[in-house]
C-alpha cells in the first residue's frame, strides 16, 4: 500500500489532544446545534488563543468555512480579491460563488502565494462599474498555499490600503497553527482590520472541524440561518467544538504545529532535489520531473504535483524524524 505520510496533512491521524476532548465531551445529554456547554468552552478557547471579542462558530470543512463567511461578506454582483492560486480560487469547486450566489473571485499574482501589494494596487483603483463584479473584500491565507507565512507587517501593508477603500477583509487560516508557529503574531489579528477569520482544525490535527470567528459583529446577526441553510449546523455541535479545547487548552495548536513545521524544515535539508518555495511552515516543494515522481510513486509514497509544477510533500503533525529520514534516503534513491 502507498504510504501517505507527506501527502498532506489531511491525510494524519488525530492528535492525541483533540480525541481526548471528543472522549471527554461524549459523556450524559445536551442542547443542540451549538448551544451546550462544550461550544462554549471551545469558543472561549479560541478568543482567549486570539485575544479577542469575537463571535466564534464551529463547521464541518475549511471549504465550507470559507465559502460562508465570503457569502457574508459579497453580494451576488459583487467580487473578492484573493491570490491566484489562494484555496479559494482553485480548490473549492466554485463553492464561494455558489453559497454567495454567483460573488466572483479576482486572482492576484504574488511570488510563493503571497499577493504582490503593487498587485492590489491596481484592482483598488479602478472605478465602480455596472458591467463587472466590483471588489468588495479581500481574501489573505496565512500560512500561503506554498507553505510561506505573511508577516503581521505584510498582512497590514495589504488589509490598510483594502480598509481605506472600504473592502472587508477575510483571512483563511487553515494552517493557521503552522503561521503560528512560525512566528505570526495571532493576538495581532484583531488589529489588521480583519472582518472573518477561519481557524483551522483539521490540518492541525483534530478531526473534522473548523472555526469561523467574527470580528466584526454586524455579521452574527442571522448566521446561524446562514450556517442552518448551508448544512453547517450541526445538531451535535459538541463533537465539532470538543477537539478545539483539548488542542488550545493544552497549547498542542501551536506546539504540534511547530513540530510539523521543524519536520518540513529537516525534509527540505535532505531533499537532493531543488526547493521552489521558501520552507516557512509545513510544505515543501521541489523540482521533479515526471519520470522521477513515477518512481517516488513505484517506492510507495504518494505525492502530488501542485499548481506551479512543483511536488509538494507536506509534513504533518504525526510526521516523525524517523519518516523524514526514510523518505529523505528515498529521494536521494530515486534523484
């Protein structure tokens, strides 16, 4: 069987400390749909993690998590600035467009998945028009889509000029943990003009779970109709708020993530193949051929080519040194 180990890290198990929290969450009878004791906590956990007043909400997938906190953002005729290669725009299967009713999706460039400011300079210029979909907000990813982390310095030089023009601002944190841990400042959050936030779960290391956080509070009104409609939420909320607990509350968010992040960093020292991307947290890309990635596969590791060509291998929280000194020893059969 082909060994998944640096897939992704969808493809790990779930930490220790979040099926703790869902064992311990699983015990008598409670109110549904978000509303018991367990949402709560969870929801506290992820203010007091972003030292923030924010309305919090627990969903199924980041695609899902994304997808509704822009649907609140955009009118149907209105459009979000995002990279170009940003989940959103690639990975989603036109799901912001559908839960937002047709809001379009304007792609920016940037090196390594980080929008190029001078790049928004341009799209925040450009008078309103009946004959296209107007930007209304703008969408960051932190860490990027290429494993590269934003600054709290380089997320302000893009969210400032955005406010000034009255965009909100969306920020997918999917990987969140690793930007976290490599250095991104989460209680700045809340001072760069962020409107929604998404707070990963999944490649963290917990099941299936994400967090949606409110900023700005004229949004909560009504988006539990919003999530409701969506198939967003769920009736046993518990099981979606629990793993947040057991992961903040223990600090394995960050301290899990910043072993996946050393792991990558340790890969990218072993890989005889050239790195495209800047190893900030978790991924690493590389240059491979066809031929070379047909036996990477025939070794029995799965990996993917990415957008840009490159493979990406990624290294999760349940990556050991021991599996990044095999698959390094495999690169270096196969190079």
């Amino acid at each position: 069987m082909a060994r998944y180990d640096f897939a992704s890290d969808n493809t790990a198990p779930a930490a220790p400390e979040a099926i703790e929290a869902l064992v311990a969450a699983n015990t008598g009878f409670t109110s549904g749909y978000g509303t018991d004791a367990a949402s709560a906590r969870a929801a506290d956990a992820v203010r007091a993690l972003l030292d923030a007043d924010a309305e919090v909400r627990f969903v199924a997938s980041g695609t899902a998590a994304n997808a509704i906190a822009l649907a609140a953002l955009c009118r149907p005729f209105e459009a979000v600035l995002a990279h170009k290669h940003a989940h959103i725009c690639t990975d989603e299967t036109g799901a912001p467009g559908f839960f937002g009713q047709g809001l379009g999706l304007v792609g920016l460039p940037g090196a390594s998945g980080r929008i190029d400011p001078a790049a928004l300079a341009g799209p925040l210029a450009q008078p309103d028009m009946a004959h296209r979909q107007f930007p209304v907000a703008l969408s960051l990813t932190n860490a990027t889509e290429y494993g590269t982390v934003y600054s709290v310095e380089q997320v302000a030089a893009l969210t400032a000029p955005a406010k000034a023009k009255g965009l909100s601002v969306h920020l997918d944190g999917a990987r969140l943990a690793n930007a976290a841990a490599a250095g991104f400042d989460l209680k700045a959050i809340g001072s760069l003009g962020v409107d929604i936030l998404v707070v990963g779960g999944t490649k963290a290391g917990m099941t299936a779970t994400e967090a949606v956080v409110i900023f700005d509070r004229t949004l909560a009104r009504r988006f539990d109709a919003r999530l409701k409609q969506s198939g967003q939420l769920p009736s046993k909320g518990r099981f979606y708020a629990a793993p947040f607990i057991g992961m903040l509350e223990s600090g394995a968010f960050v301290a899990r993530a910043a072993h996946a992040n050393a792991m990558a960093r340790r890969l990218a020292e072993l890989s005889p193949f050239p790195v495209r991307h800047p190893v900030e947290a978790n991924a690493v890309f590389v240059e491979m051929d066809d031929a070379t990635l047909g036996r990477l596969h025939a070794a029995g590791w799965f990996a993917y080519r990415f957008l840009d060509g490159s493979v990406r291998f990624m290294c999760s929280w349940a990556v050991t040194p021991d599996s990044v000194e095999e698959f390094g020893a495999t690169l270096k059969a196969i190079a």
